[in-house]
C-alpha cells in the first residue's frame, strides 16, 4: 500500500529535523572541544609563564642586592629620622633605573619618637639575688623616665583585664610587668602574636589610668633568648602617660620566678623623646596599563624599620620583592595590561602616616585598585597568600583565585582567608581584592623587632621565591581578571 503525500512529507520533515538535531549536536560538541583546547593551551602558556618568571628570579633576580643597600648602606629607617630619608632617596634612585614610566614621592607628615640613650632595667637590693641587671629596651612612642629613672615594687600581671580588677589599690606607684607569652601551640605565629600583642600596645596607657608609674612587657616572641623587642604602644589621649619598655624572655622567667619568692622593686631607666612630625614620603614606581590603565594592581611594603637592627625581614624584604616584579614581568617580554604600582610605604610601624597619605589621595582621585598585594611578614619561604576584599565581591573574587591553584600548587603556594597588609587595608572599600604574602612563619617573630633583624638573617634563595610569587600572581590576575 503506498503512504499518502501527507505521510511522505511528515516523514521526510522527520529525518530533516533529525540531520538537523545531530548537525547541531556535533556542532556544539566541536564548540565545546575548541573551548577546552583553547582552555588548556591557555593554561598552558600561564604555566610556561609562571615558570619562566621563577626561572629568571632565581637566575636574574636583583631583590638580594637592593636589600643590601636598604640594610648596609641605609641601616636602621625609623620614621622621622636621617635613615629613613636616606632609604627614601636611596630606593628611589634605585627605581628610576627599573623601567617605571615615572617614579615619584608622595609627602606625608611622619611622627618622630627618638630613642636617645639604651634603656636601663634592674633588679635592686633584692633579698635573693641582690642587684641584677635586665636587658630591657624602650616600646615605640614611649614617654621617657626623665633622668633619675623610675624605682618601684613590680607587679606581674597576665592580662589587661586584671588591671581593673586590682585597680587603683593594687597598681598606684607600681612598675606593672605583663608576663603573658605568645602561644606556642598557634601554628600560625600571628596569630600566637595577635593573641598577645594587647598588652604590649595598650597596657601602659590602661596602667596609667590606675596610677601606675611604668610597665615591663615580655617580648613578642616564642623563642626564649636574651633579645628584647621593641614595637609600638599607644596612647590614648588625655589619660596620663607613663613609660613603657620591653624585656627579653629569659628575663621575663627570671623576674616571674624571683617575684614567686618575694616582693621586687625594679629601677627602670629611659630617655626617649617625642619630637614634633616632620615631611617624610612614600616612593612610588608606576607603569601605566596597555589596555586597562584605570585598573591599578599594587604591589608593596613599608620602608620604615625600628630603629635597632636594619629592618631586613621588616620590611626590607617586602619592599624589594616588590621592586622586583616589574623587572621580572620586563625580562619574560610581558606588558602588563593594567596600570602597576610598586608603593614604598613610610611609618608602618608607628602611624600609618604614609599609608593614610595614599589612601585619601586616592580616595580623591576615584582610583579603583583591583588588586593590592603586601608584603609584611618576613623573607622566608612563601606558603601563599591571605586575602580578604569587600563580603560583596569576596566570594566571587576568592573562587577565581583558588582556580590557579593547579598552577601555583607546584610552587607551594595556596590561599586562605585574613587580613592582607597594614599599609593597602584602607584600600578596602574601593572593592578591589587585597592580599598579603604569606611566608612560613615560624622563625619571623625571633627577628621582629630587634637589633638582631639584619641582612645576614635573610635567606637569599627564600627571598627571591617569595618575589616570584608575588611576581606570578600579578600577571594572572592581570592577564585574565578576577571575573
């Protein structure tokens, strides 16, 4: 029986509709195919790249030599003193030779707290040790003693809550000693810093309140040597003022185990001064983008260091790792699409000066930062990088970046979440991603903040790892975005 026009026509739509369906799969599939090839060519010229950036930073790198010059030449660079406008002058000239498009200094107005004479600490007319001698050293923006120094009973305390609960009645005309160690079960050593830090920062000022004539705080430190460390306190205005200083950790055990015997009275000693602020500047290297020069990638640390030691894990080392990677970006032949700044910030370590300076120029001149990256915890070997951002854009942000982590994972690197940087977190709020280099930790806190803090303590194979990780991440970022 033959089929009907009607039939046969139905019949040959059919099979149309059919070849067309299968012409479109395969098209698709072939869509989808190209996609992945180009995908994992692409992935593959950024693994060539990241490792060409390795290569020539371990080869080629100048980081270690610039550091030299920071350390040796320039020394110690507190805010506010001939070394830190010695640093200023000196990386700038350095920057100038590195291919920047322009180089320039940013004004800000430093604090200046000068140290003077060593501190003095003893123990006096003890009835089981007699007169002994501390090692001590002054806290950053501390009040001096005057001349004939303060001699007073010591208290030991744990806590900044205890000093409410002992009050006027138990603190008036003592030396208080905050004798609560970094913990050493952290992992993470800053975390164990940040668990402890309050009361070096803020004990003297709450101790004043209850009329206390100065305190003695254990270094910020889970080693136990005969170092003391400096660092910052503050202030609270209007209260009263009184000296703060810093003792080593084997004699912060020594003074707790002869306080468990008997009363002890300490003579302390400083003459510190704070002086007027004065003109000081952030150095600033900028290349502007090829296609995305309104989108700026930072990259940076901050140029001051305490005045003991030469301030080469803090932040010597971050400033070069950062000077470093534009001139490794110019040795693989990459042209970064988005407009790069290398930003030396001044007086981290006692106001924020700088940092503030270049927040609020920014802030006026609407700049969006894109990404920030800070590197403030040392020349050790780099772990990774901590990031935080806006809770808007975070989320999106940190899937984007854990998708290059077959790519960095090699190289031992990962991301979590925390802060970033000190000096780019005032960056925060113009929705940018923000990221701080984030080394193995465990030796940084022997260093911080001495006189032990000096070239020779830096590795310079650790050093170079950490710019080119630093180095890898900008051209990601700047190569594909962070949508």
């Amino acid at each position: 029986m033959r089929s009907s026009p009607i039939s046969t026509l139905s019949h040959q739509v059919a099979n149309r509709a059919t070849q067309l369906s299968r012409f479109f799969c395969i098209f698709i599939m072939i869509i989808c195919c190209g996609l992945e090839l180009s995908a994992q060519s692409e992935r593959r010229e950024d693994a060539f790249t990241i490792r060409s950036i390795y290569d020539e930073g371990l080869l080629n790198g100048q980081a270690y030599e610039w550091l030299r010059v920071l350390t040796k030449d320039v020394g110690g660079r507190l805010a506010g003193s001939p070394g830190a406008a010695a640093a200023v002058v000196s990386m700038q000239r350095i920057m100038e030779g590195l291919g920047f498009d322009t180089v320039y200094l940013q004004p800000c107005y430093a604090p200046r707290w000068e140290r003077a004479d060593p501190a003095v600490g003893r123990i006096v007319n003890n009835a089981f040790v007699g007169t002994e001698s501390l090692r001590v050293i002054a806290l950053g923006n501390s009040v001096g003693t005057g001349p004939n120094g303060v001699t007073a009973e010591v208290i030991e305390v744990h806590n900044l809550d205890t000093l409410e609960i002992l009050g006027r009645a138990g603190l008036e005309g003592k030396i208080v000693f905050f004798n609560r160690p970094m913990d050493p079960t952290q992992i993470n050593t800053f975390a164990a810093y940040g668990g402890a830090v309050d009361q070096r920062a803020y004990g003297a000022t709450i101790a004043g309140r209850y009329g206390a004539v100065a305190t003695l705080t254990r270094s910020m430190t889970t080693k136990l040597d005969d170092v003391p460390h400096t660092g910052s306190l503050f202030y609270v205005e209007g209260d009263r003022r009184i000296p703060g200083l810093s003792i080593s950790t084997n004699d912060a055990e020594k003074l707790s185990r002869i306080i468990q015997q008997g009363p002890v009275r300490l003579h302390l000693q400083t003459d510190c001064k704070i002086l007027p602020p004065i003109l000081s500047y952030n150095v600033i290297g900028e290349l502007k983008g090829s296609t995305y020069p309104e989108e700026i990638i930072l990259v940076g640390g901050h140029l001051d260091s305490w005045d003991v030691g030469e301030g080469a894990h803090d932040d010597g080392a971050g400033c070069v790792q950062s000077m470093q990677v534009w001139p490794l970006l110019q040795q693989i032949d990459y042209q970064p699409q988005r407009t790069l700044r290398c930003v030396l910030f001044m007086n981290e370590e006692n106001g924020l000066a700088g940092a503030r300076a270049y927040w609020e120029a920014s802030n006026a001149a609407e700049e969006f930062h894109l990404l920030a990256i800070e590197s403030d915890r040392g020349g050790f070997t780099p772990r990774g990088f901590s990031a935080e951002a806006d809770d808007s854009v975070f989320t999106d942000y940190y899937r984007r970046l854990n998708d290059w982590l077959p790519l960095l994972a090699p190289y031992g690197l990962d991301f979590s979440t925390g802060g970033s940087g000190a000096d780019i977190s005032g960056l925060k709020p113009q929705g940018g991603l923000l990221l701080g280099l984030r080394p193995d930790s465990q030796r940084y806190f022997d260093y911080h903040h001495t006189a032990t803090d000096v070239l020779e303590v830096v590795n310079q194979r650790e050093l170079e790892l950490g710019a080119a990780a630093m180095t890898a991440l900008v051209y990601l970022i700047d190569r594909h975005g962070l949508r």
